[in-house]
C-alpha cells in the first residue's frame, strides 16, 4: 500500500540483486575494508556476503542494514543508485516489515530517508544496529506498534509518534492482530 493507500504490485527486494551488489561491492572498496572485515563487522557469513556482492542471494532488510551499519552509509546507498528518484527503488522485506522508499533528503549535517512501512503481526522482527548516531522516528497510522531497542521497547498506537536511537539493536512488531501501518524516518548523520 503507498502513501495514499493504494495497493502496489509487490516488487521483488531493493533494486535487482547484482545492481545491490556492485553498489555494495564498490562501497566496501572505496573504504579499503576486506570482504573477510566487512562481514565480521555486519554480523553475517563470509559465503553469505559474497552471494550478495556477486547478486546471487536476495538482500532481506535485516541483511541490508547490518552491512549499511558496518559501511556507516545509509540504506540508501545499497538500495538507490546515485541520481535514482526514490520511487524506483523497490520495496524491501524482512521477517515483519515491508519498506517503501518515499524519499530521500540530504543536509550538510545529515541524509534522511523516508519510509512508508508495514508491520505484519505474529513475528518479531530483530534490526541490527544502524551506524552510529542514527536515529528513527515513527508515525503510526493503523494499528498498535511495538518498537525500538529490545530492552526498553516504546509503544504507539495509530495518531502517536516514536523516536529512538537506531545505533543499537532493536526490534518491530505489532501489539495485536492488526498490520501496521507508518511512516518511518531515518536520519543518517553524515561523517565528519
């Protein structure tokens, strides 16, 4: 569903697998930084990091931010190729929730990227830890959300908004048999 609650065909995940991945590999040479390296840093096999370079393997959301965390780039900077409008990115999935890049805004301090996100009920999703400094900030519209970091998770219901550090490990889910629907905002601070 878009932001204006029309049904959108369900795309496969971000971009074509091989374009994420030569972004993904190119990002990961220019930082000097070994697949070996970078692999250990996201949390994630070797083999693993490997089929995504190579677009063998599909991207899941939860894979994307742990390699975007360990690069210290935004999501954007796996899924979006520089100069795309952000409505040609396709949706990305993990165990709960589906992301649909709305836009993309960038300041000299800061890069951030709007979402418009649902949450399916009945599974948990866990997000690693994004880069450090990033922080999320939820509107929810339909439904009774579960988030932020696992040990002091934050509730909001539809009309309520959240904010919380993203630099930790924390997690999505709905309180309730009810899909959620919400903006999601993430503000990437840009290296110094």
């Amino acid at each position: 569903m878009d932001a204006g609650g029309t049904s959108r065909a369900a795309p496969g995940p971000a971009s074509e697998p091989s374009e994420v991945g030569e972004r993904l590999r190119r990002l990961r040479e220019a930082r000097g930084v070994s697949l070996s390296a970078l692999a250990r840093a996201a949390g994630i096999g070797k083999a693993t990091l490997s089929g995504l370079e190579h677009g063998t393997r599909n991207p899941t959301l939860e894979t994307l931010y742990a390699v975007a965390g360990a690069l210290g780039v935004p999501l954007t900077a796996l899924v979006l190729a520089p100069g795309d409008p952000p409505g040609s990115a396709a949706d990305v999935r993990g165990a709960a929730v589906t992301a649909t890049l709305l836009e993309v805004f960038s300041e000299p301090q800061a890069t951030f990227e709007l979402f418009w996100m649902r949450v399916q009920p009945g599974v948990v999703q866990h997000s690693p830890a994004h880069a450090p400094g990033v922080t999320e900030h939820i509107t929810v519209h339909r439904g009774v959300l579960r988030t932020g970091p696992g040990e002091a998770p934050l509730v909001a219901r539809a009309g309520e908004h959240v904010s919380f550090r993203a630099d930790v490990p924390h997690e999505y889910a709905t309180v309730g048999p009810e899909e959620v629907v919400a903006n999601l905002l993430i503000r990437s601070p840009r290296a110094l």
